[in-house]
C-alpha cells in the first residue's frame, strides 16, 4: 500500500514509525520529512505548504492514503484539493478548520451547541472590549481570534492586565492580523487534559488522553513554546471523564460543525480544563499535538491506517483505535536558548544507545557524513514506554541521559506530580 505523510517534526516521524509497525510492507514517503523519517520512509522534497507540489506529486503517484500532519495545509486546503483529485486524505477540510483558527467562530458554535466553554464574548472594536472589561468582576482572559503560534493567548490576574492585553493584541497588533477580533473569556481554574478523537463527521471514538508541557523551564517558567513534553494517559480521565467528555463536549462539537455545514473529519485534539463544575472547552485543535502523538501513538492498539480510511470513508464506529492501557511520557531536548534564539550545527551522540523501552522521535536534525546534527528548536522527542507513567518516566529520563548534545535544554519534571527546580541548559545542571 502506497502511503504518504505531510510534515517534518515530531510528530510526523511518530505518525510515520506507526504506519511502518502497523504496514511493514507499505511503500511509505513523507513530504518533506527529516533526517530519522528518511531511515524508514521516502522523503520527497515538498514542503508541507506546498498544496500545488503535493496534489501533483499525489496525482503522479497516486498514494492510496495521504495523512497530512500539520494544520496549515488542510488550512490551505491540500484534503479539499486531494479528495477532488479521487485521492483519500486523512484531514480536515479547509472550511473545518476554522476549529482551530477561529476562536471567535468556535466559540460562537460551542455557545449554541450547548457545550461547556468559559464564558466568552467576541469583539471586533477595542472600547468594546475595555468597556467589558469594566463590567466584569472575575478574572479574564483575552485571545487573539486567528492563529498566532500558541501565543494569543493571555491569562489576565487583573483588570488592568486585561486592558492592556486588549491594547497588545488589538492596537498594537503584536500577533498581527490575528488580532483583528478578540474573545474575552472568564478564567477559569483546574488541571488541564488534552483529549484526542478520530472523527468522521459524527461518529468518532476517543483514541487517548495527554498532558502537555508549554513553558520552556520546570515549574512552568519561561517563555511558551511549541510544547516541550507529554505523558499519556493522564489520570484524571478516567472513564467517567472521558465518557462525559464524549457525551457533553466531542459529539455535540462534531454535531454543530455538521450542522453549519463543515462536517470534521481527522484527529480532533481537545484542549480541557477540569474546574469544579467538570470538562470545559478551552480550545479546540483539528489535528495531532506535537508533542502528544508521540506519546499517544506508541500507546494506541489497533490500526492506524485502517482507522483513518473508515474516518475517509465517513464511519469510525467500528473502528478498533483504542488506548493499549500502557503508558509514555516524552521529553523534549531543545537547543539551549529555545524558544529564543539558538544555535543549530552541534553532533548528538548516544542515539545508539537508547534504554529498552525507549524512542527516539527526530524534530530538528539532519545527518552529515559523520553523524546525526542538532537542526531546529526542539531537536528530539525522547520517549519512555511502560506498563505507567512512572515507570515510562524512568525510561525516558535514562534515554535523556543517554542522549547528549553541547548546550542542550530539557525540563526535569515531565510527569513528575511534584515540581522539580528550574531547568536550565545540560551544561548548567549537575547530573
Ligand atoms: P489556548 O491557546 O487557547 O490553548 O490557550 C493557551 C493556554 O492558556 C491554555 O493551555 C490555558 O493554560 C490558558 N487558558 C486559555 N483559556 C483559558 C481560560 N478560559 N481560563 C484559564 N486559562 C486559560
Ligand atoms: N503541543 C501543543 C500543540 O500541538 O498544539
């Protein structure tokens, strides 16, 4: 079976390791790729945004089943291009996800279907927003409409703080066009748990909880970032909360956006926070997290590929995708100096001498004649597997230990349930 994955990160090497365990005879190629997912699969030389390039490609080729990663391309509309080629692509169209890229429409959806979101109200005028923001007595939190990075975000402990968020996001424009409205939201309080779905349109099977970690340092310090750690499963989501979370939050999320005429096909990742009137919607993603695929994907049991041609084909219900009742927790080495700036280029050793029970998912490397080079931001995802997450903990603290590269950065306490100190740079921490 000819397979194609769209990404290059993380978790597009995790999504391309479980097609070859699940397909070992599959003729898998991955656009564009890196320098680990070129050990196991074809790498083409197409960017992930490259719609033209890749509906060629996929015209010429014609892959029986294309994954798409990323969010950006189904934004650009590569699944909407692909299926009106005749080829089966695993993804959002672009009309659903506005999921993800529009806090205003998605808040306004979830407020009509019913499901539990802080209380929130959109403006597209600045005063307005002040003006809101003089009326209410909790504290706030004030989002930027569009996609910006993670970062549109800002949890407001005064008034004043919300006022000047307004200002930030919508005068100043620091996130650009994205601020062009805001949401202005009651904060709310509570653990956090992302939930992930396989859906196609309305049927869809929950396939796994995580946690993950945003703020470069330990303790939650530091600047946010793309995610610099996950464990799965979380606690917390027992079934009783998973049950809940697909009655009262996923099925009448899927029903609304089938309703307004964007039925959602792909992996919906549900951002939650559990306050103390249970599960509400703090944002909605219409693919993968990266760093959670690799923690969700090693601890799924069934097929992968089969499941996303049901979801193609409009019916998960009889689909075996489920939590394998094993746990992973992943750790992130970064460049020291990430999400600031970074320096690339440094050799990382120890990568052949991963514990048992460890991976490695490559997210910024390339291979030189000599070995494997440090290439991005976040450089590896080190996973640790096992019967729980301290016992996966273990592992991957090992398999860190293991790994080393000059001036590498990684927090301590991925999973830990007691914070560790600060985390700073590999050279910095005795070990
Ligand atoms: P988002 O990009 O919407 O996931 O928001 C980023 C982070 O901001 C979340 O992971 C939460 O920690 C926090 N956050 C967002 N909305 C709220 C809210 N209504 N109350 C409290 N914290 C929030
Ligand atoms: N780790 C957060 C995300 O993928 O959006």
């Amino acid at each position: 079976m000819k397979i194609l994955v769209v990404g290059s990160g993380g978790r597009e090497h995790a999504l391309c390791w479980r097609v070859r365990a699940d397909r070992p005879d599959a003729d898998l190629y991955c656009a564009p790729g890196n320098a680990a997912i070129a050990e196991i699969a074809t790498t083409i030389p197409l960017a992930a945004d490259d719609i033209g390039g890749l509906v060629a490609w996929s015209v010429a080729n014609r892959p029986e089943l294309v994954i798409v990663g990323p969010e950006d391309p189904c934004a650009l509309g590569l699944v909407d291009r692909l299926s009106e080629a005749g080829i089966r692509a695993f993804g959002p169209s672009a009309a659903a996800t506005r999921l993800e890229s529009s806090k205003a429409w998605t808040t306004e959806l979830l407020d009509r279907a019913g499901v539990p979101i802080p209380d929130s109200a959109t403006f597209e005028a600045p005063g307005d927003a002040h003006d809101y923001v003089d009326d209410s007595v909790e504290p706030l939190v004030v989002k930027a409409d569009g996609l910006a990075l993670g970062k549109g975000v800002l949890v407001c402990d005064t008034p004043d703080e919300a006022h000047a968020a307004i200002d930030a996001i919508m005068v100043e424009r620091q996130f650009g066009d994205a601020g062009a409205s805001v949401v202005v939201q009651e904060r709310c309080f509570g653990p956090e748990l992302s939930v992930f779905a396989i859906c196609a349109g309305t049927s869809f099977q929950i396939i796994g909880s995580a946690r993950d970690y945003k703020r470069a340092y330990d303790d939650d310090r530091g600047l946010n970032t793309g995610g610099v750690g996950a464990y799965s499963p979380v606690a917390d989501a027992d079934e009783a909360i998973l049950q809940d979370v697909a009655d009262r939050i996923i099925g009448p999320t899927l029903q609304a956006a089938s309703d307004a005429g964007c039925p959602f096909t792909g992996v919906l990742y549900a951002g939650l926070m559990l306050t103390e009137e249970g599960p509400v919607v703090i944002e909605f993603n219409i693919r993968f997290g990266d760093p959670e695929a690799q923690v969700i994907l090693p601890t799924t049991r069934g097929d992968l590929v089969a499941a996303m041609l049901a979801a193609i084909d409009g019916d998960v219900t009889r689909v075996d995708l489920a939590p394998d009742g094993s746990a992973a927790v992943c750790v992130v080495l970064a460049s020291g100096g990430y999400p600031g700036s970074y320096e690339t280029g440094q050799k990382i050793d120890g990568l052949d001498a991963l514990p048992p029970g460890a991976l490695a998912f490559h997210a910024g490397t390339e291979t030189r004649n000599d070995g494997i080079y440090t290439a991005g931001g976040r450089v590896l995802g080190i996973v640790g597997t096992g019967p729980d997450v301290p016992a996966a903990r273990e592992i991957a603290y090992a398999a860190v230990d293991q790994v080393t590269f000059h001036d590498s950065q990684w927090r301590t306490d991925i999973a830990a349930t007691e914070l560790a100190p600060v985390g700073q740079s590999k050279a910095a921490v005795p070990s």
